[in-house]
C-alpha cells in the first residue's frame, strides 16, 4: 500500500507527518510524505519557527512525484491540518490526479478545525472550506464530534443524535466516517468512545478517558484508520485496530510526564495492537 500524505511537519515533537509517517510505516505502508509547512515544533506551544510552504511549492512537489510515474501506485491520498486557503486546490487536485491515474484510490480527510474545549483554531475561512468543497471530496473523513457538528451544522451529543449527523455528512460524499472524541451524556464518564459509520452498518468502542492533551494524536488515529480500512474494508476491525494502538500510545505518553507523544517508543504497539477493546455494533 502506498499513501500520499500531504500534511504540516516539525522537527520536534509529532503532530502532522511528523505523526503519521512512522506508525504507517510500522504497518508495512510505503508513505510519500509532502509538507505544507516546516515549524520547529507544533504551535501549541505559543512560538515556533520555520516556513509555511507556499501553496505553488507544494504543488510542484506532488508534480515531482508525477513525473516519476508513481501516481498509479497510490492507494490513499491522506490531508490533515490546512494552514491556509489555497492548500485546498493543491490537495483536491492531487486527489484528481491519483484518482485519474488510480481509479481505485481513495481520498481520506481529517477536516481539522478544532475541538469542544478549544473551539475553532483555524484560520476563519477553513472550516466553511472543508464543509464546502473538501469534505465532499473525500471518501474518508475522520472529524472528532465538536467537527461533525459544524460539518452537519447540528450539536451531536448522545448516540443517536451522533449517527443523524454522520448520515448528514456522509449525504454530501464521504463513504466512511469515523467520529473521535465522542462524548455522550450516558457513557460512563471515565471513558471516550469511537464511532465508525460505512454503508454496511455503524459501530462504536469505548476506552478509558486519560486526562491530557496530546496533540498529534488525531493525526495517527486518522493514519492508522485510514490504512487498516483501506486493507481490509472491514470498518470494525479498523476501528480496533485503531483503537488499541492509539490508547496504548496515549498511556505511554502519560505515563512518561512528557508532553509530546512517545511515538517511537510505541511502535509494537501499532505493528501488533493487542486488541484489547471491544466494538459493539450499534446499527
């Protein structure tokens, strides 16, 4: 499997392809990495350094890549993290591109715009440029529940009212959703479930809550998801996948007092998750 990842990058730390490359690569996935920015690290932290790349520079990245005849070997076209306005045309139309050389391929989004606690951090214009023209474009997308709603322009809060906005989003383009961060008021409140919706039914999988933020954790659930779905099309079996490498990444990480995620230190962790939660099918 060969994935094009377009995504941000830093030298410290793991958010963007920075996160996703590795647990990929962990999987047996040969990944083509394109950077939309080079930060010294997130921009959590208040202060970074390092360029945004421009959106004609990254196009004629992907354009290199064209000419080495590798666009019909892609399997996935993978974006996260939009910094600006125009990275939109530059992924949608290497989405076009593969699609055209690949016919199989599939265009998986992770519509990052923000989160229940945060809001919106994202620059204005992107959230109504993911919900209009990206979104729809994709075969995949992987929005936490505070993301669905904008998509949906509904509030999601318990299950039910979670699988009528999915079927909303999914009624524009994309196939296959996967919610993160859901939050329902009859969960037990020590855990944080995943929902996986396709057209073959919708099913859901709850952790235990570790109370930390761990930025770039999204940008490896949507990794692992995309390329476990993508081998096998069997959405539960993704989603445990997924869900068993995350948390064991997240715990480490917790365990450990650092603030960024113990990526390489977790690596047998998605190379052979141990598959210790269960998914209950819930339609």
């Amino acid at each position: 499997m060969k994935i094009l990842s377009i995504q941000s990058a830093v030298a410290y730390g793991h958010v963007g392809n920075s996160a996703a490359v590795f647990p990929l690569q962990r999987i047996g996935v040969e990944v083509l990495p394109v950077y939309t920015v080079n930060f010294s690290n997130h921009t959590g932290y208040g202060a970074w350094r390092g360029p945004l790349i421009s959106p004609d520079d990254v196009r004629d990245v992907i354009l290199g890549i064209e000419e080495r005849g590798v666009l019909p070997q892609i399997d996935v076209v993978l974006s996260g993290y939009q910094g600006g306005e125009g990275i939109a045309d530059v992924i949608l139309d290497a989405v076009a591109r593969v699609k055209e050389a690949n016919p199989g391929a599939v265009y998986a989004c992770d519509p990052v715009m923000g989160n229940a606690k945060s809001g919106c951090f994202v620059a204005p214009a992107i959230p109504d440029l993911l919900r209009d023209r990206v979104v729809p474009a994709a075969d995949i997308i992987t929005p936490n529940q505070f993301e669905l709603g904008y998509l949906t322009d509904t509030s999601p809060d318990t299950l039910e009212s979670t699988l009528q906005s999915v079927d909303l989003v999914r009624a524009t383009g994309p196939g296959t959703v996967l919610v993160t961060s859901v939050e329902r008021p009859d969960r037990d409140p020590e855990t944080i479930e995943m929902l996986a919706v396709n057209d073959a039914g919708a099913w859901l999988i709850a952790t235990p809550y570790i109370p930390m933020k761990a930025n770039g954790s999204g940008d490896v659930t949507a990794a692992l998801f995309t390329a476990h779905y993508r081998r096998t099309a069997d959405a539960a079996d993704a989603l445990a996948r997924t869900t068993s490498s995350v948390f064991d990444l997240l715990e480490r990480t917790h365990a450990s007092g650092e603030r960024e995620l113990q990526l390489v230190e977790s690596q047998e962790a998605y190379a052979s998750p141990r598959m210790q939660f269960t998914v209950q099918q819930v339609r």
